[in-house]
C-alpha cells in the first residue's frame, strides 16, 4: 500500500457506500501493521455540495468522487489489496483537506 493509492473497499457491509478508499499515510511509516485512509463518495451520491477544502472532488477512473476526510480510519496493512488508482497529482488538496480537518487553516 502506497500514499495516495486507491483501493476498492472490499468490505461488503460498507462498499456500497464507500466502494473506494485513499491510503493517506506517509511512506516513512510504512512499517506500521495499520494504515490511514479516507473513504471515497460517488459525487452524484451526495445531496449537498461538501466543503471543498475539507472534502476535494478526485477523479478515479473517469469518475468523480469526493474524498471523505472527516471519516478518516485506520485499518490493517493487508498485502492482498491492489491499487486501482493514484491521487499523486492531487497531492496538495489531499494534504490541504487533512491540514483544515486537524488545524482549521
């Protein structure tokens, strides 16, 4: 698993919901057993328009997703999950979304 990777969410009680995550660790602890990530929204999904800040729109694929931030989790490192995706280009949003979800700036 790899900062900024997609993953589909292969847990069938929430992948409905939430189909992709976002690995959102910092590869200097990449030794840890857990991982940080971020569900992913369809945008056509939601009812409201989310803050853009906290929750930036991403494309995966073709299509458009919103990413979850303030639903951050941890979840265990697994070796059998395959990316999908990256959000490398998008770096600095996702950066900016988890520096106003913890600071408010």
């Amino acid at each position: 698993m790899a900062q900024f990777d997609v993953y589909a969410n292969p847990d069938p009680n929430t992948n409905k919901s939430y189909p992709y995550f976002v690995d959102l660790q910092a590869e200097i602890i990449a030794d840890l057993s857990t991982r940080v990530v971020a569900p992913l929204v369809a945008r056509d999904e939601l009812h409201h328009a989310p803050l853009q800040v906290l929750c930036p729109e991403v494309d995966v694929n073709g299509e458009r997703y919103v990413l979850m931030t303030h639903q951050l989790a941890s979840i265990p490192m697994q070796t059998n999950l395959s990316s999908i995706a990256s959000l490398q280009e998008q770096r600095y949003e996702l950066l900016n979304a988890l520096d106003f979800l913890i600071t408010g700036c």
